[in-house]
C-alpha cells in the first residue's frame, strides 16, 4: 500500500505541476483573472494533496486500514474537488459542455478532503491513548 500511495503522491504532484505550469503560461492568455485564480486554487489542492499522501505513505504509526481510506478519500476528493475546479474555471473554453451543471461536486471533494484529514487526526490520537 505504501508504493502505492507514494506513487500515486508523485502522480498527482507531476500532474500538479504542469497544470500550474499550463494555467501561469496558456491559460493566462484566454482566462480572466478570476478564472485563473480559481484554476489555481485546484492546483494548490491537488498539491497540498499529493504531499499529503507522501507523508502518509512514509509515515509507520498508522495501520495499513487507516492508509487505505486516506487513500481513498484524497484520491476521490481530489477528483471532484480540484477536477471540477478545472472544469469550471475553464468552462468558457468548452462550448459544447456547460460544466457548471456538475460545481455541486465541488464540495463533496472538499468534505471528503476534510474526511481524510480527520482519519488521520482519529488514528493518531487513538493510537496515542494506547501509549
């Protein structure tokens, strides 16, 4: 499970990367400002993220359980989360899809952002009183 989250953190760090490279060169140019801030706010997401998953996979306190829902929970909500923050702040780019008919995902990705984040305060501190 730890190669896989490891990989998966360097992934989405790769991907981060050439979207905020993307957004700072192409995109400045057909985007409004406002748009452009909000892709990238998905970028900043999708990295906190994939740094996120690194240190859960390097880090030996939480069970193999407690790693596989973070995993799971990150990945999904970085999908929804920084994926329709994509797609919408692009939306003027694509005259054949209105994608803000799907911005409720949006903070379904957060939540699950968020689910992620306590799972690993909840093993930790579970461990914790163990000790």
């Amino acid at each position: 499970m730890d190669k896989k989250t490891i990989s998966t953190a360097a992934i989405l760090g790769m991907i981060a990367i050439i979207l905020g490279a993307f957004g700072a060169h192409a995109l400045k140019k057909v985007l409004n400002a406002e748009q452009l801030v909000t892709f990238e706010t998905g970028v900043r997401y999708q990295m906190y993220h994939a740094l996120f998953l690194l240190f859960i996979g390097l880090v030996p306190v939480l069970t193999s359980k407690a790693k596989t829902i973070i995993y799971n929970l990150v990945l999904l909500g970085v999908l929804l989360f920084s994926g329709s923050i994509y797609l919408l702040a692009t939306n003027e780019l694509t005259p054949f899809f209105d994608f803000r008919i799907i911005g409720f995902v949006t903070p379904i990705g957060g939540l699950l952002l968020i689910s992620a984040w306590a799972v690993l305060f909840y093993n930790i501190t579970k461990k914790s009183a163990k000790n």
